[in-house]
C-alpha cells in the first residue's frame, strides 16, 4: 500500500504539473491571438462570442478606419448592412480587428466614424484579432459568410474593384443570395486586396 508520504509527493506533482500547463497556456495564448476564444466586442458594450453567430447568415465586414481602401467602401459596406437591418435572416457585422476595445480615444473614433458615414449598426471590435486570424483574414477590407450553423460559405473581397463604377462582380452579396435560396455559392473564396491588417496599429 502506497504510504501517506508518497501520496502527499504525488499530489503536490501533479498540482505543479497542472498549475505549469495553465501558464503556460495563458503565456502561448498571449502571444498568439488565435488560441484565445474568438470575441467581439461592440462600440455600445454589447459581447458577441463565435458561437452565438450561428442561427442566421452571418456577414462579417472586417474593416479599419485608418485603411483608405476601407473608405471607398464605406458607402457599399452601408448600403449593404442596410439592405439587411431588419432581415430575420442575415446579420451583418462590421468589426474592426486593429482597436483596442480598453481605449477610450479609438472606441470614440469607431463610434464618430459610424456616425458620419451614417452606418446603421454598431462597430464591433475583434478582440486581440483573434476572430479575423480564426477566419484567415489578413487584411482590410475582407469578407467572411458563415452559414446559420457557422460554417464558412464565402471569404475574401467584397467585391472585384476598389471604385464602385468598375465592379463586374458582386462576390459577397453573391455569396448571401445563394445561401439564403438554399444553395452554395459558385465562389467560396477570392483573393482580397486592400490594406495589411498588422500594419494598421
């Protein structure tokens, strides 16, 4: 039989190996973004996580405000999210991958922002930019279509040209249409172009 000192050895092992394995979790979780649970948070305080996406399509806008490729779709970005504001349907999502959700000055930015561009819903921001590296986006504008159980249907670019009088190809909303009759998109993903998330500090 195992003596009460040998048990009392074993006990404290296997706490300290317990505690290590939690640190050290935290620790790679700090210094990549991805391990931790996707989040976002929105400019008025709502929390979204990635499993309470599912239940609609979902459209996630990931976008920047100091991105000048972003600007020339403010006004395709709201005349989208507007299209479906009251659909029961498809939720439309902006989020902002590069704020810091703990920064008073940038969530007053993000919040003026919708305001002139006269955005209907709020800006969320992806917190530690774990939701944009969970989709692979890595850069500003970028797409992603889940359908109603969170799959990932769409992503890439909006569309196929930074100026609205030149687009040919309409990928996104192309891409909702599809899945709202009940059928997959022709494209599941294309080739974004824009600006570098990691350079929009």
């Amino acid at each position: 039989m195992m003596s009460t000192q040998r048990t009392a050895q074993l006990g404290a092992a296997t706490a300290c190996i317990i505690l290590l394995t939690s640190l050290g979790l935290i620790a790679r979780q700090s210094q990549h973004p991805s391990l931790q649970e996707p989040k976002l948070v929105a400019t008025n305080g709502q929390v979204r996580s990635i499993n309470e996406l599912r239940g609609k399509t979902t459209v996630l806008l990931f976008t920047s405000i100091l991105c000048p490729v972003c600007r020339d779709y403010n006004e395709r970005f709201v005349r989208f999210e507007r299209q479906y504001a009251k659909s029961a349907d498809v939720q439309v999502l902006v989020v902002n991958s590069r704020a810091n959700v703990h920064d008073p000055e940038t969530i007053g930015a993000l919040r003026a922002n919708a305001h002139a561009i006269g955005q209907p819903g709020t800006t969320w921001v992806d917190v530690a930019g774990a939701m944009a590296a969970n989709y692979g986006a890595t850069m500003t504008p970028f797409v992603v279509v889940l359908d109603s159980a969170g799959n990932v249907q769409y992503r890439g670019r909006f569309d196929d040209n930074r100026a609205a009088a030149l687009v040919l190809n309409r990928d996104c909303e192309d891409a909702v249409r599809a899945i709202l009759a009940g059928r997959e998109p022709l494209k599941h993903s294309t080739q974004a172009f824009g600006c570098d998330m990691s350079a929009l500090k």
